[in-house]
C-alpha cells in the first residue's frame, strides 16, 4: 500500500456499477480516484470503493478478474474500503438470503438482507441523518437496496432509515445501503476520504 497523503489515491472498483460517478465525487472530495479491475491496480491504492449493482455478478466478476483473494487480504490487513448498496452486501461478513454460491469480501461484522428495500420499482430517495457528517442529513438514493440486518459489537452504526439500519463503520470500513454518488452531496464521500487519511 503506497503511502498516505493529503490527497490519497483511492481506487473504484470498475467491474460493474456507478464507476465514474463515484470517480467523480471521490475526486470532489480531494482524492485521486483511479479505477481498479486487476490486483497490481489495487496494490496501488490507498483505499477503495466498491459501487453498487448486483452482488453476485460482482463476486463472480471478482474471481474472474483475480481480485477476490487478493481484496479480502487487503481487507484483512487494514485497507480502507466503502461499500455502496452491493458494495455493503459485499463487505458483510454473513448475507442473510445469499443466491447460490455468492461470496462476499468481508471486512464488516453484519448480517445483511438483499434487495430489502423492494424491487427496481420501488426505488426512492429520502433524507438520511449520517453520524459524523456536519451540516445536516444527507440524500439518499436507495435502488434495490440492501439494510443491515444486525451488527456485531465491533460495528458501529453510523444510519438508520425507517427502522433499518443503512449506513455501518468497521474500523477503517464503511458502507452504505444507498448512493450518493448520484446526488452532487460529497460529504460521505469526504468523511471515507478523512478515513482513508487517518488510517495512514
């Protein structure tokens, strides 16, 4: 991992999901994002993100990319990661209703339901208070999402959003069951970046 800076170098999962759009806020928030799709790309970087879309095609893309045993060990060894909507299905250390054979990358002790939210149809935003962001909730863009079923005592619960929990911490992990990448907000974006900084 290179060393840290003021401006970290932070790299977006590109296998599948809002890739330029949290290139975008990342570099908003005063990081150099730079896409990652092969494990020499991911020795590079400071952080990750891992975008949204649907949790099995990432794990089954990760394997055959050669970047799932490499990202979990990466996890393990104090990587910053944020995880959005599949993101967070994919750093649960349990997923509650997985399809066959879906593996995820760990990093967070919680349960987590697929698609808990509803369907493609029911999508919808709403206002979301987020521990430790100042200046007022946030917007959330909840798609297919996911909500965290239970926590370990290692995990700190940063939202909750009509009784669900929607937004963790795990040491230098966070995850979130929506998208602000789609919003123009960049303040989750900048509280990952400052972990990211900190974990320097």
């Amino acid at each position: 991992m290179p060393a840290k800076s003021s401006s970290p170098t932070i790299g977006v999962l590109a296998l599948q999901g809002d890739v330029r759009e949290h290139v975008s806020a990342l570099a908003a928030a005063s990081a150099t994002a730079v896409p990652v799709r092969r494990p020499e790309e991911l020795a590079a970087v400071d952080g990750l993100v891992i975008p949204g879309g649907e949790s099995t095609t990432i794990s089954k893309l990760a394997e055959l990319f050669g970047l799932a045993r490499p990202l979990r060990a990466a996890i393990r060894d104090g990587l910053p990661v944020y995880g959005t909507c599949a993101g967070l299905i994919m750093l649960a250390d349990k997923i509650l209703d997985p399809r066959s054979g879906q593996e995820t990358f760990g990093g967070i002790d919680m349960i987590v339901r697929r698609n808990a939210f509803g369907r493609q149809n029911e999508s919808f935003e709403a206002v979301v208070d987020v521990r430790g962001i100042a200046g007022g909730p946030v917007e959330g863009v909840f798609i297919r999402a996911p909500w965290v079923e239970s926590v370990g005592a290692g995990t700190e619960v940063l939202a909750e959003y009509d009784g669900h929990i929607v937004a963790v911490r795990q040491d230098h992990v966070l995850a979130t069951s929506f998208h602000p990448e789609l919003t123009g907000d960049h303040r989750v974006h900048e509280l990952f970046v400052d972990t990211v900084r900190a974990a320097g």
